[in-house]
C-alpha cells in the first residue's frame, strides 16, 4: 500500500481550524498507513502571506484537498483513493 501524507495549513485561535483538526483525526483513526503534519502558518511568513485567508487548508500528497471546509466523506473517499 502506498503511503499518505495529510497537511493541515492553519493557526491557533482559528476555529475552521480546530473543526478541520477533529475531522481529520476522526477519519485518520480509520487510515492507521497516513501521516498527518500540522503547519502554524504564524511560523512562516511566505506561507502565512500565501494563505492568511484560506485557513484551513488540507493537502493529501502535495495537492491541496479542502479549503475553509472539509467534508467527512469527501475526505474518506480522497484517502480511499490515494491507497488504492
């Protein structure tokens, strides 16, 4: 099986952010074969300038999945695909 990467784009105090975060790690529990990497965007300017009004931003395998907003199933179904 191939491996998974997920990104999340965000920052404290953000709550799309802390919606995102839950999903993510509800859904995750059920792909034990993926990674999950947090970015503080407060920790970069380049990428806090680049996505200071997309937060959250996710990204399955280097291509961004979900902006804002992140649907439970539509995020299952990309991770169902990125291991098949």
């Amino acid at each position: 099986m191939a491996r998974v990467t997920v990104e999340m784009m965000g920052k404290p105090g953000c709550h799309l952010c802390d919606d995102a975060r839950a999903i993510v790690n509800d859904v995750l529990d059920d792909f034990p074969e993926t990674e999950f990497v947090e970015h503080n965007i407060l920790d970069d300017a380049e990428m806090f300038e680049t996505m200071k009004n997309d937060i959250p931003v996710i990204v399955i395998n280097g291509q961004r999945h979900a902006t804002w907003r992140i649907d439970e199933a539509d995020f299952r179904a990309a991770l169902t695909k990125e291991l098949s």
